[in-house]
C-alpha cells in the first residue's frame, strides 16, 4: 500500500523562529503529518535558521537588501521557494510587504500569522496599539494570505486577556504561547486536508469558518 505523500512545507522567517520551532517540535513528537522542505530567511544571521538546521532542515537566505526593487526580490523569492515544490508555505514572522502578484501565486496554499484579534490592529505594534485602546482582549490569528496586507480569511484565533500592569513584553509573551499552539494546529489541519480556502473564505471540514476564524479562548494569564 502506498502511504500518503507528507505535506510539503517552505518555511519563511525574518527573526528568532519560534514560531518555526513550534513547527520542528509538532514534527518531532509526530503530531504534524508534513515535511518542512526548506527555511528561507530575507535576514542573514538570525536565530530562526540555526533553529532549522539543528533541526536537519535546509536553511537559506534571500537578503532583500541585495535587490534594488520589491518585484525583483518577490520574483527571486518566489523561484527559490518553487524549487521545492510546496504544498503550503507558512510566513513565520517573516516581516515584508509582499506584492500582489507573489500572494496571488501562491493563493489557497499561503499561511501568515499576525499578532492581533484581525481584523483589529492590522500592521506593527500590535501589543502596544491594543494596550493603549484599552482593550480588555488581545490575541493572535492565523490567515490565508492575500493581496490585502493582514487581512486574508482567518482560520483560528486565540484571545488572551490583557491585565492591570501589561505592557507590550508580558502581553506579547502571553500571545505567543498561543502562537505555538495554533500555529501547528492551522498547519495540521491543511496538512490534513480538512482546513481550505474556497471563494475567499476559509472552509473548516467541510465548513465556512466566520470572518474571525475557529475561536479559542485562553483565561491564562
Ligand atoms: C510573532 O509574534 C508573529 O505573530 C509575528 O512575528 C513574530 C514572529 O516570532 N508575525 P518568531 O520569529 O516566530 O519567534
């Protein structure tokens, strides 16, 4: 009997990759039925790759800094990650404004996460933003990604509260620890085949998701 093919996964990051590593541990303990083909960072230097290649995983760098203009580094980026033959390619805390024409490639088959309950605080600065609005709640969502910047069809959202005394440290620690879960779990779930993007919406077994995604709820402070 044939055993089904592992998804293929291009990784992209700018930084520390903990979100990358959320996904090496997933493989490791073996509850993310995918092959991470590639780490591709537009930072040289950064922690993320040495993550990937203790981990056995390529690691290459595409600086932008090397190429005069958007479109020429968005081509590039995409080659390099085509070489691979993705199924799915997850931005990890990979910080660049990417064309129209990139997303559109690689539409349906492109995650991002953001740290923010989108469509609130789209951008930089999320943790401070929320704080300063006097939101009670913060969190982070995971989207296919589109031509519109954050704002593609959410899959899962996890919400944290904000406390007396948050600032942008403690409550993006707090945010994180539930990137790392929802994160693999929006990776699984495509990898299984059970989490799509159909006419612009994300489709969960089978079912439209609303416009903020499967929702969890964390209390933990
Ligand atoms: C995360 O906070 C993510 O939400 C944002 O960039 C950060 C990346 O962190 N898009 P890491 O590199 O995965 O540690």
């Amino acid at each position: 009997m044939l055993t089904p093919r592992k998804t293929r996964v291009v990784v992209l990051i700018s930084g520390s990759g903990s979100n990358l590593q959320a996904l090496i541990d997933g493989v490791a303990a073996g509850d993310l039925p995918i092959e991470i083909v590639a780490v591709i960072s537009n930072r040289p230097e950064v922690l993320g790759l040495e993550r990937a290649t203790r981990a056995n995983i390529h690691a290459e760098v595409l600086d932008h800094k090397t190429f005069a203009h958007r479109e020429s580094f968005d081509q590039a980026l995409k080659e390099k990650i085509d070489s691979y033959q993705p199924d799915l390619i997850v931005l990890a805390g990979f910080m660049r404004i990417l064309t129209a024409e990139f997303t559109q490639h690689y539409q349906g088959k492109m995650l991002n996460i953001h740290p923010s309950l989108l469509p609130k605080f789209q951008g930089l600065h999320t943790h401070e933003r929320a704080i300063e609005a006097g939101e009670t709640r913060h969190g982070v969502t995971v989207h296919f990604v589109t031509a519109e910047l954050d704002g593609g069809p959410a899959a899962v959202q996890a919400s944290v509260p904000i406390v007396a005394g948050d600032d942008a440290t403690t409550l993006s620690k707090r945010v994180q620890r539930q990137e790392h879960v929802i994160y693999p779990l929006a990776v699984k779930w495509f990898a299984e085949g059970d989490l799509r993007m159909i006419d612009g919406k994300s489709v969960l077994k089978g079912e439209p998701l609303s416009s903020s995604g499967f929702q969890i709820w964390s209390d933990e402070t």
